[in-house]
C-alpha cells in the first residue's frame, strides 16, 4: 500500500450478480483486513442493491474502478467474456486481482493474459479456482503427492447439479462445469492433461432438444493417468460432487456429505444433500478469498508476487483442456489439448505450471 493509504486492501468488485454478491458479502463480513470500496455492474440497480448496504462507491465504467485511487484490488465477478478485458486492465493498472474462472473464454487469449502477466516479472493475476482450497480437496492433493497411496492411476470425478438455465448446452457443460474438473484433475494429478473425449450417452427427458446431459468425459493425463468424469446437470435433486483417486496401493474417495446429521423421521432415514455450490463450497470460497487479500498486501507491500492459489498458467491450462473438450464435444473424436508454454520456453508441460502446486504460492 502507498503512502496515506489505510492498511486495508481496498477492493473493487467488478460484476455484483450471484458471485459478486457473495464476494462482497465474504469481504465484508468474513475477510480480515479488506473491504469493498468500489462497485461495478453493468445494471446500475444492481449495483447499487450489493454496494449501498456496505457503504461503497459505485462506478459506472469498470475501468474506471479498476484505477480508482481508492482501489488497491480488484475482483472480477463479471461473466467470462468480460474478464479478458479487465484484467489486462488490472495487469496496466498494475493491481493485484482475483477473477473468477474462467480467466478467458479461448485458450489463446488466456496465453495471451498468461504472457502479458510474464512480461511484468510479477504475478498479479489469481483465479477462482477455490476446489484448491477446499479442506477435502487440500487434503486428497496432500495425500496423493505425500505418496502414500502410490502412483495415482485413475480419478472418478462425479459433478451433479439439480437445475440449470435452458441456455446450458453440451458445449457450456464443458466451459462452466467440467472447467472446475479440469482445474481439480491438473491439481490431484499435479500434470497436465494431453487428450479429451466425451460421450454423449441418453439424455434425460429434463434435457433440452439436442443436449447430452448427463455425458462422459475422460482426460488423459500426461503420465497416462485417466481421469473420468460424469457430467449431469439436470439431476432434479442436488449439487453433488465427488472424486475418488485410485492408485497403485489404494483409493480414497471425497465429496460424501458425511458432515452432515443423519436424521430418522417417519420410518425413513437419511440426511441433506448441499443444495448448491454455494453451499457445498462457501469455506473455499471464504478462504480463498482470505489467502488472495493476504498475499495482495504482502505484493502492494513489497512490489512482489500478488498470489496465493492458483494463476494465469492454470488459467490458460483449463482454458486448453476446456477448447478440447468443446472440440470432442462436436467431432465425437478424441482431441489433444496440444498445450504448449505460452511464453515460448520449452516443455509443453513443464515447471511453470500450477498443476503439482498446492493452494500455496507455486501454483
Ligand atoms: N467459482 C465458482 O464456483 C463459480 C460459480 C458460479 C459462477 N462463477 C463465475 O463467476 C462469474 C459470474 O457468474 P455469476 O454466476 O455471478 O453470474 P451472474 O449473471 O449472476 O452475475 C454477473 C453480473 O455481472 C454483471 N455484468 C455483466 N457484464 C458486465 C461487465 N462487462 N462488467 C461488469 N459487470 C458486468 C451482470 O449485470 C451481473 O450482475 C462467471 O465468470 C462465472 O463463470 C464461478
């Protein structure tokens, strides 16, 4: 922070709709030293529903939050085809900032962001991809690469949601959903994926003319690891996610709901399942957002490294793997990702990636 500035990290929030709002709120109420300074949204309303109650600005033009003088940081909330635009703005205004997955909609801009960031020599860019800072997540990563199960060979992944818009089509299941199983796969795994395909099996009857849902989707990681995923959006019944690893000498499986009371009424037994993602994943939510607010003062602080979690590298990462599986979606063949390090050093997989990082600083 300059001179004459509080010690607070005062934010931006750019986009205030379901996520926004939540970021706000998670600002405000659960995250020590930030507070929301500004607002941003395209619907003017809006932004004044979100930003009113916590006593911030609200400005019309993104671009204008985002070089504010009582903007330390930004959040980028906004749907993802906005989100190249203004975190470019973010890397010129040179300000730390969280944006929400996805970082880009195209693996080439997302190269392009990734570069960008390089060229500065300082990472400022994280993304919220917050599954890493789950508590079950943390800890099946911490227990695949501890070794203690042996060379993971396999993950089931299982991503269930009870509704969604009509707009969500085959395609949008692979940017908006399976994005987050990217993300986890490169995370447990801690390699790239070099290869997805997708089957479209029977669709339920809640399914849109010409929508697969549920499909299966499989990535092939680096090593040949497999990693397969359903994909059911139109359950009817809750948000449910799940992954089991298998290894060479054992398995172990998250996502159980086990947290929960098991109730007996009626002759029946049984507990709730998490509504939504909201539900299932506010702790990663809120913690992300602590561990990005710490390491945006520590950057502000020191001219250093703004981040905490996962960055452009994985960004672009899932944005690859997602183009894949858009691609799989519509041939019906399998397609390599064909990542490549976008800042033309060698090794399509090689160090620079976040896959093997932790929710910590090498990611
Ligand atoms: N990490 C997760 O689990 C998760 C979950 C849901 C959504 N998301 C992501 O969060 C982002 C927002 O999703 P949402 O569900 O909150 O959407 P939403 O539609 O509820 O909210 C988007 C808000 O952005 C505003 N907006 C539109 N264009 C804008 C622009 N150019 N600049 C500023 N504001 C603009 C809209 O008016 C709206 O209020 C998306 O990138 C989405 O993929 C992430």
């Amino acid at each position: 922070m300059s001179e004459g500035q509080s010690d607070e990290l005062r934010v931006a929030v750019l986009g205030v709709g379901k996520m926004g709002s939540f970021h706000v709120d998670s600002l405000t109420r659960r995250t020590r030293g930030a507070r929301v300074s500004v607002v941003s949204d395209c619907s003017d309303e809006q932004a004044h529903r979100v930003a009113d109650p916590v006593g911030a600005r609200v400005v019309a033009e993104p671009a204008e939050a985002v070089t504010a003088d009582d903007v330390d940081a930004v959040v980028i909330a906004s749907p993802g085809t906005a989100h190249e635009s203004q975190i470019l703005a973010c890397l010129e205004a040179g300000k730390p900032v969280l944006c929400e997955k996805p970082l880009t909609t195209e693996a080439a801009t997302a190269a392009a962001v990734y570069r960008r960031e390089t060229a500065l020599g300082r990472r400022l860019v994280q993304v919220g991809f917050m599954r890493r800072f789950d508590h079950e997540y943390a800890a099946l990563q911490q227990m695949i690469a501890g070794g203690e199960l042996g060379a993971p060979l396999m993950l089931h992944c299982t991503h269930r949601n009870p509704a969604v818009p009509e707009f969500f089509d085959s395609e949008y299941m692979i940017r908006d959903s399976v994005v987050h199983e990217a993300d986890s796969a490169r995370f447990l795994l801690g390699e790239e994926i070099a290869a997805v395909s997708v089957v479209r099996g029977r669709p339920t009857a809640a399914a849109p003319a010409g929508v697969s849902d549920p499909m299966l989707v499989l990535f092939e990681a680096a090593s040949g690891a497999l990693v397969t995923i359903e994909i059911f959006v139109r359950t009817g019944i809750a948000y449910e996610v799940r992954t089991e690893v298998v290894a060479e000498h054992g398995s172990a499986i998250i996502g159980l709901d086990q947290n929960v009371v098991a109730k007996r009424v009626g002759g029946t037994w049984g507990g709730t399942i998490t509504p939504d993602f909201v539900a299932r994943f506010g702790q990663a939510y809120d913690d992300q957002m602590q561990r990005w607010a710490d390491a945006a003062r520590r950057g502000i602080a020191t001219g250093g490294d703004a981040v905490d979690g996962p960055g452009t590298w994985d960004g672009y990462a899932a944005a690859a793997i997602c183009e894949a599986g858009v691609a799989a979606v519509v041939k019906g063949e399998r397609i390599e990702t064909g990542m490549e390090d976008p800042s033309g050093a060698s090794g399509a997989t090689g160090d620079r990636s976040g896959a093997s990082g932790a929710t910590g600083d090498d990611s």
